[in-house]
C-alpha cells in the first residue's frame, strides 16, 4: 500500500479522465512493483469497454420489442394532392393488395407489378408540372 499526494479528474472533450500522483518513495519501487501500481487503475476502463460491447451487440435484441419488420409496408408521408390523401395516413401499413399479401417493401413492388403488364404498360416518368410549362 502506497500513499499519494494528490489525485484529480478531468473531462478533455467528451472524455474523462483521472490522475495519481505518488510520493517520492514511489520511484524507489521496483519496476514490476511499479507497474502493478500503474496498472491497477486502467482496469475499470477495460472493463467498461467490454460492459459498452456486450450491450451495443445486444442492443437489436433487446430492443426488438420496440419495433415491428416484416410485417407490411409503412406510409410516411401522402402529398397533399393525392386521391389517397383522405384514405392513408403516416404510420399506417399495408399488409396486402388485393390477394398479394405484403410484409416488406420487395413484396410492395412485386405486388404492384402483378397489375402492370410491361407490354401494354408504356414507361413513364414523373417530372414536376414547371419542367413542362414552356
């Protein structure tokens, strides 16, 4: 057991920190003794970066209970203009289209391709009404 003569904390940043300093019997030690001393306190830092791992590669896991997937496709938003502005409102799914069942936004698009016919169905493209006016 080893006294000190001063200690301290301080926060560089968002960092904090904190330091030791030892009486001048300190440096009379010898070096493994000294470094048993040094490294006592850099321990805690070990293991709160392991307790910070585990529960960042657990967080999906236990946050899962939050949040739903898979199980249809969500609206965010619905222009104003819209003729479905009146039926569809943020935050609600769609979970089927006419008989296509939907769980995912790659089951949205295939759903909505079993009614277009790409041999009738011309491409188009949506361009602003300004880019048109002449």
């Amino acid at each position: 057991r080893k006294e000190f003569s001063n200690i301290g904390m301080f926060l560089f940043f968002i960092f904090p920190g904190a330091f030791v300093t030892f009486l001048d019997e300190f440096e009379d030690l010898l070096p493994l003794n000294k470094l048993k001393i040094y490294c006592a306190g850099a321990w805690h830092n070990v293991v709160i970066v392991i307790i910070a791992t585990l529960l960042t590669m657990s967080m999906s896991v236990w946050m899962s209970p939050l949040y739903q997937y898979n199980q249809g496709t969500m609206i965010l938003a619905v222009d104003e203009n819209s003729p479905m502005n009146n039926h569809l409102l943020p935050g609600d799914l769609i979970v089927g289209l006419n008989d296509c069942s939907i769980s995912n936004s790659a089951d949205w698009i295939e759903c909505l391709m079993e009614f277009i016919d790409p041999a009738t169905t011309p491409p188009g493209y949506c361009v602003p009404d300004l880019a048109l006016s002449i």
